[in-house]
C-alpha cells in the first residue's frame, strides 16, 4: 500500500512558525508528498501562501474570530518578514506559538485545544473518503485526532516532537498539558518519537507501551545557500561561539551564560552570541550584566534564514547545553554549515550525529574544556566539522519519511 492519504493536524507551519515544530512539519511532509502520499495538512488559522506539494486546510471557528478581534501575536516576525506575511498572519487571529500556548490559564487552554478539535470534527464526513490515516503533530493536535479518530474510525498516529517533560526542564510542567499528552499517546494507534531518548520518556514518564511506539528522527533539508565558514564580516579576529534556540529552561541557555565566563577567564577576546527570544531573556541580560559579561555575551533576538546561516557560517564553536532535547534540529543545521558542534547527551541528535562533540549538560568544566580546544585547535576543530559531515549522508527527511510510512502502514493493518 504505497500511495497514502493523510490527514495531518499541525499547528504551524513556515512561514509562521516560531521553532521547529513548523521545519519539521514542511521537511517531513515535502518528503512524504514525493514518496506517494497524499497530504491534507489542517491549521488553527488562514494560511495564504502557496504549498504545492499539498492541500492546506484552515480550521477556524469564525465565532473565536469574532470574539478574540485582531491581534499580532508574533512581534518578532516583524522585522525579518515582508508586509504580505505579516498581513496574512494577522488573519491568523489567535493562533498562538506552543509555547504561548502552555502558559494560558487552565480553561483557555482548553478552549483553544477544544474548539480546534470541534472545527476539525465538524469535517468528519469529507474527511472519511478521502482518507487512510490521520496524524496529528504534537499535543495541541492531539484532542483533534482523538475526535476524527472516533466519528471516522481511522487509525491515529500521535507524533511526538516534544514533552512537558522537556518543556518543563524534565519536571512535571503543566499538569493538563501532560494529561493531553498521556490521553492522545494512548488512544493513538501508533506513536512516533523523534528519538530514542523521546521513546525512553514517553515509556518511563508516561508508561506508553514501547511495542506502541516507532523512532523516526528528524532530517534536514538542503541549505539554501552554500556554506561560507570563512564569512568573517564582524568580530573579525575574534573566536565566536553561538547558542541558538528559545531561551526557556529546557534548552539550557543559562549554562551558555556560565560557559562564556568560564572560556572569557582564558579567551578574553572570545564573543559569545545568544540567538533567540523566550521567557529568560530579561533574566538572562540582567545574568549577563551582573557577571560584567555585556561586553562579551551578545543577544541577538530571533534570526531566520540569511541571517541565521550568516550567524553559523561566522561560528567558530555552536553549543546546544540542553537538559533535555527531543531532537535539535538546529545543531544539524550548523553542521551543514561546517560548524564543529557540542551537543547535550540529553539531545536526541546526538544518535545520529555521531561526530558532534557529546557531553553532560551540566559538567561545565568538561564543556568548557571542548569549547576551548576547538577555538584553540585549528586541527581537532577541522576533524570534528569532517565527521559531522558524514553524519549528515543519512540524516534526511527521504529517511525520515520512510519510517514514517512504515508507522503508518503498522496502524492501517492494525498491528
């Protein structure tokens, strides 16, 4: 049963994604499109830009328009996007980022998540001929797919990017959010984990059956420009090492401001630069200030596209210190621009980039050690950016995809 029709429910989607729930969604269904399946992709909002490679499906409840008015939602968009986008976003409404999301009060969270799952149901009918399976990303998708799951009596797959256990630095978080999260994964048919560190969580913290649960890890698309390692366009002379990701607990930002001390007590001119917004972000200037860091530790903001492959080629060291991490799309994202990478053990990457530098994320000194011999190393950094690079022969969404279709195939003969 090669050719498939699928029902996907995301939440986001390029270009109106705020990490890399909207990346992997885009890289993941341009592969499953090529490989004969077809897609009907849902979103909480007015999506006018044109995918060719499937049908785009706006669920809104036209009452929420009525009674939540016009907001723009996503302020940072503002400076990196054209008027067009920023127009069509706006048409959006509401629809808030996950991470916006999980820090409403209880009962708007569950309106959202509710009256998503009631749009979406209200489409049960056409959505039953023309569908094999139904495949929702994430736990703002799930209560939708648990919907057409039971008017349609398609199987489900549950897609897990992340957990509240991640979001929450490996603590319990939002209580209703991991409730959603148990509910979907167990009336799902399948489960699919990004990693095999996200599979041990969702057996350990959320007792899901592991026979249940398939691994495709996350691919990577093609840069769109060539790398340029020797970009040096600022901070000529100086070696430059980058966090890049939401500045929230999880991602372990806050140790990156203790690693740029560290490294600055035998590197003076080192610049350590933090790409990204978040919640910690005024805490983190404030950190950053009293150290008397300000002069060594740069903030950024959100950067896309250009500017973010500007920023990797730039690099002399790429440092993701997470606690926990599902994937880390973005460290495969600075290997492909030949930027030797230290990765948290706690990352789900590290499976398959084998040749990134792995550590704890909490041993600052073994962290700062590797930095260090990367910036100081010409030869060990040269090694390391090589093995990275052969890494990445196997790490595509064309791999992906094909798990993917496997999972899919498990659900439909129900076994």
């Amino acid at each position: 049963m090669n050719n498939q029709n699928v029902f996907m429910i995301g939440w986001e989607y390029p270009p109106h994604n705020s990490g890399g729930l909207g990346v992997a969604c885009k890289g993941l269904t341009e592969a499953l499109s090529q490989d004969q399946t077809t897609i009907q992709f849902a979103l909480p909002y007015h999506f006018s830009q044109g995918v060719d490679h499937m049908k785009i499906i706006s669920c809104v409840d036209p009452t929420w328009e009525e009674r939540l008015g016009q907001k723009v939602l996503y302020p940072p968009f503002a400076s990196y996007s054209s008027d067009g986008v920023i127009r069509s976003f706006v048409t959006a409404k509401d629809s808030l980022s996950p991470e916006k999301l999980r820090l409403l009060p209880h009962s708007e969270l569950e309106q959202r998540v509710q009256e998503y799952a009631r749009v979406i149901g209200s489409r049960s009918g056409s959505i039953e001929k023309h569908t094999d399976v139904i495949h929702a990303h994430d736990w703002m998708s799930f209560p939708a797919a648990q919907t057409l799951k039971k008017k349609t009596g398609k199987p489900f797959i549950a897609h897990v990017h992340s957990t509240e256990y991640d979001r929450a630095g490996l603590n319990q978080g939002n209580h209703f959010i991991s409730h959603i999260e148990h509910e979907g994964m167990t009336q799902a048919d399948r489960v699919i984990a990004v990693s095999y560190y996200t599979k041990s969580l969702l057996v350990n913290k959320y007792g899901i059956d592991a026979q249940k649960i398939d691994v495709a890890h996350n691919g990577a698309s093609s840069p769109e420009s060539q790398p340029n390692p020797g970009n040096h366009h600022f901070a000529q002379k100086r070696p430059v090492v980058v966090f890049m990701g939401r500045l929230t607990l999880h991602k372990g930002v806050q140790y990156f401001i203790q690693l740029a001390q560290s490294v600055l007590a035998s590197i003076p001119n080192a610049l350590f630069i933090v790409a990204g917004s978040g919640d910690m972000y005024h805490e983190l200037l404030l950190t950053s200030a009293t150290r008397h860091l300000s002069a060594s530790v740069l903030f950024s903001g959100f950067v896309r596209s250009e500017q973010r492959d500007t920023l990797l080629d730039r690099a002399d060291v790429f440092v993701m210190p997470s606690i926990s991490e599902p994937f880390g799309l973005v460290a495969v994202e600075a290997a492909q621009r030949h930027t030797p990478v230290i990765i948290s053990k706690n990352a789900g990457v590290s499976e398959v980039l084998h040749g990134a530098v792995a550590l704890d994320f909490w041993d600052l000194d073994k962290m700062t050690t590797a930095i260090k011999e990367l910036i100081l190393d010409p030869n060990h950094s040269r090694k390391v950016v090589s093995n990275q690079l052969n890494d990445l022969e196997h790490i595509t969404w064309g791999n992906a995809a094909t798990k993917v279709k496997q999972s899919y195939l498990r659900a439909i003969l129900g076994k």
